[in-house]
C-alpha cells in the first residue's frame, strides 16, 4: 500500500509542476497512475490533500534553507528580515508557479493545520534565536523574547492572509505580491525598531 502511496504522490508532483495546480485534476492523476479515479479516493481525501502530500517534505526543508541562508546575515534583525523575506518569496513562487488558487492553499492550511503549525512554530523558534542573539550583542534590549517572536509571526501572518483573502477567486499579480511584501516589512520593521537600543 505504501508504494502505491508513493507512486500517486510521484504522478500528482509531476503533474502539478507539469500543468499546474488548476489544470491537474483527479482523473489526470488516477489516469497517470493506471488506477480509477474512485480508487484513488481511498489513499486521498481530494486534490488539495494530493498537492499537500506531493509537496509538504519539500516545503519543510526550504524553510530550513531559509533559516541556513538567513543566518549568514551579521545582524539579528536583518536575519529575521531575510528570513521573512525569503519565505514570502517561496509563498509567491508556489501560487505562482503551480496557478494554486488562493483559496485553495486556505483549504490546504486547515486540513493540514498540525504540519502546517510545525512550520510557523519553527519560524517562532528562529525569531527567538534571532532576538535573543540580538539582546547579546547589545542590537535588541531587553524584552519578552517569547511574545515579541509570536507578534512578528502574527503580522506576517495576517497582513498575508489579509491580502490574499482579496484573490479568493483570481491571482495576485507581481505588483500584488510586492506590496504585501512591503506591507509586512514595514511593520516587522516597526517592531524591530520599538526593541532596538537607541
């Protein structure tokens, strides 16, 4: 069962790097694998769970890299910058990249709420690092390092969602995806500004 597991994730990430998310559809999938459309159903809820499945080990080591390549930065804020950064990038490449409909990685965030948590709370864990290291170098003051951590994971988050929540039926275009680019750095900024020694 597992291999069968495996060669219907193997024909879903094809078919969604191939064709995309929107144009990959259940048949094409069960069709690529030799197998009715009915009988994938038994190892998958739906599209949005084959996707999640196809790309979750992936996902979960870019933001290793992210944190890898963000701490090559000297400073603690610009560390935490660089990390958002990078990770509002790879958000844009995969609705970009697969035409995933916004709505549908809403869908794909609930079903997947406890690997989906893993992820931002290793975000959490890296704001922590960051901010505590940037207390020791004389960068940050003092400060509740826990509850700062979640507050730049909390703006990130919901001026994201809040943005994304306009293109629930059509894609953000470039333009779009800077401006909330944009949006949630100034406010991290401001954050970052407000624990900074003057």
């Amino acid at each position: 069962m597992a291999d069968k597991k495996e060669q219907i994730l193997d024909a879903a990430k094809q078919l969604f790097n191939r064709q995309g998310y929107s144009k990959t559809s259940v048949d094409d999938i069960s069709q690529a694998v030799g197998m009715r459309k009915s009988s994938l159903y038994y190892y998958f809820k739906n599209k949005e769970d084959l996707f999640m499945c196809s790309f979750k080990n992936d996902w979960g080591e870019k933001f290793k890299l992210f944190e890898k390549e963000a701490n090559k930065e000297n400073k603690p804020s610009e560390k935490i910058l660089t990390y958002i950064t990078q990770s509002l990038n790879y958000y844009e490449k995969v609705v970009i990249e697969h035409r995933i409909p916004v709505k549908a990685l809403i869908e794909t965030r609930n079903l997947y709420r406890s690997f989906v948590n893993k992820i931002n709370r290793g975000g959490i864990e890296f704001y922590i690092t960051a901010i505590n290291e940037g207390i020791q170098s004389g960068e940050f003051k003092e400060c509740e390092v826990e509850k700062v951590a979640e507050a730049l994971f909390l703006i990130k988050f919901s001026i994201q969602y809040d943005q994304l929540s306009m293109f629930l039926h059509t894609y953000p275009s470039e333009e779009d995806w800077t401006h909330i680019r944009e949006q949630i750095l100034y406010a991290v900024g401001l954050v970052l500004n407000g624990i900074r020694k003057i």
